[in-house]
C-alpha cells in the first residue's frame, strides 16, 4: 500500500441514515490534510449503509468502504480497518461525528508526543449527554480502573489515533470484538510500554445510537476480563508511564520513519490496493492475525 498522512476509520452498523450528514463535515476538514483517507468498515449493515457511504466517499480519493459479511461487533470491525489503513497516523471515529472533527489536528498532534492519543470527554470541555450515558460511562469506567489499573479518566470516547506501526501491532494482538474491545487495546498499549495521552475534545451526544446498556454491558465486562489478563502476564514489560493529559496542540504528525528504538511492525496481509474511489471490498471480519511484530518494545524516550 502507499503510504499516506492519515488515515480514518469508521465502523458503521445501519448508519445509512446519519452517514449523509456526518460524512461531508468529516470529508471537508480532511480536505485540509494532505494525504488522507476514509475507511468506512460496513459492520453487515442491513440498511445499505456501504451503498451510501461508497457514494459519499467518491470526492475523497482513495477512500473506499470495506463491506463484512456479517455484524461482528464494533472491535471487530475497526480491527478490520486498522489492517488496511495505510496512514502514519491512524485514527477512528464514531459514524455519528459525536467527537468534533475540529479537535482532529490536536489528536494527531498529540501523536509527536506519544504512541497512542486517546480523545477525552472528561477533561477540558468535557460532553454534551444525557445524565443516564453519563453515569452509565462514569460507572464503566471505574470498573474498568479497578479491573485492568488503567489511570484513564476516559477509556470509551470513540475517538482515538495511533502511530502506524502501534495500531498495527495493538489491534493484531487484541480479541475483543464488541464495545469493550478500548479497554482491552489500553491494556495492551500499556502493558508494551507505549507512551499514552489524553487530549480534551468535544463531544455531543447523537440520537439513533446502536449502543444499548442492558444489552452490551455483560459482555463489556467479560472484555474487560480479558484485558486484566493482557495486563498481568508475567512476560509483559512494567508498565508504561502515567497518562499525561494534552491540549492546546495544533498541527499535524509528520511521518514517523521508524528510528531507532520505535517498534516495528509488518503487514502480512494487505489488500490487493484500493478498488477505486468508493468502492466496496469484502473482509474476513475473524482474521484478526494480520500483522506479524518484528520488534515489540517500549516506546521513543
């Protein structure tokens, strides 16, 4: 694949409806960044979510969606994404443009800093929700701090970016295919050394969400199980350094060559290119082993 700046990943599950008004704000602001792309991962949608995204991508080159066969859980299908980003940067985002797409570049630049910039609705501005998600969210995580020893004051905010050669390693390595599949990434990040920021970000609340928290709880928390154990293995390095909160920052990443001392990684099973603008490409939603590490260690000093 040829390498660009940045690259977007969606994960979107009957978003036909929403995609037409979040996918052109998002579009527009990637326009002012040179070498980008939109991957929109159609999670077996039923509603002809990937005939709708194809044709809103067509004004962003190289963008295309990547259609799985089945729905396959939200971790699963940004993990398909991830495998075929081809950015220095990697980022996703929820399909509803919850998280502000103008707190982008202060995602990337956090990524100079760190291997790994989570966006935070819990510090700075903080988020526009309901009383229910946010006590529902403040409860998670907590449980999720007292389980993994994750000091993240938000470990769910759909909006996260990685360095090219973390993301690849983090999402080989990870299993959870639901909404709990970010506690189980952190873990990993961590337990590997790399250096994790958070970076204040806007967010407002959606109607039309396909979360449900009766529903999706019980096995978020056997997510977060699976994450402890990432977290205590007697082989993981010690962990990495505390969480530093970020703001302020503007600019984008350049690329990261890999120097000395960064890890490395190579894609063992990248697409045969994109299909063309819009197009819609079939994935194994289950091949999760798509990157073989060839050198895993703690972050740059």
């Amino acid at each position: 694949m040829d390498r660009v700046a940045v690259s977007v990943v969606i994960p979107a599950y009957n978003e036909a409806r929403r995609l037409p008004r979040s996918l052109p704000l998002l579009t527009a602001a990637l326009r002012e960044v040179p070498g980008s792309e939109v991957i929109i991962v159609d999670d077996g949608s039923l509603d002809g979510t990937a005939a709708v995204a194809a044709g809103l991508l067509r004004s962003l080159p190289g963008s295309r969606v990547i259609r799985l066969p089945w729905n396959s859980g939200k971790g699963a299908a940004i993990r398909v994404g991830v495998a075929a980003a081809a950015g220095d940067a990697i980022v996703f985002m929820d399909a509803d443009l919850a998280s502000d797409v103008s707190d982008l570049p202060a995602l990337l630049a956090a990524l100079e800093h760190a291997e790994v910039a989570l966006g935070s609705r819990r510090i700075g501005v903080g988020a526009d929700r309901t009383r229910t998600r946010q006590l529902g969210s403040w409860a998670f995580n907590q449980l999720a701090r007292s389980i993994t020893d994750l000091d993240i004051a938000d470990t769910q905010c759909g909006f996260k970016a990685f360095r090219n050669a973390e993301a690849k390693v983090l999402f080989s390595l990870s299993r959870a295919t639901g909404f709990g599949f970010d506690v189980e990434v952190l873990s990993l990040a961590r337990s590997l050394g790399y250096r994790i920021v958070e970076v204040p970000v806007r967010w407002t609340e959606e109607p039309g969400g396909t979360f449900r928290i009766i529903r999706h709880t019980p096995a978020m928390i056997v997510d977060l199980a699976r994450a402890r154990r990432h977290t205590h293995r007697p082989d993981r390095p010690p962990a990495a350094r505390p969480v530093e909160p970020l703001g302020g920052l503007t600019g984008y990443p350049g690329r990261h060559d890999d120097p000395a001392g960064a890890s490395r990684a190579r894609d063992e099973r990248t697409p045969g290119g994109p299909a063309g603008e819009g197009a819609v490409l079939p994935a194994d939603p289950h091949a999760n082993g798509t990157v073989a590490a060839r050198r895993v260690g703690p972050g740059l000093g």
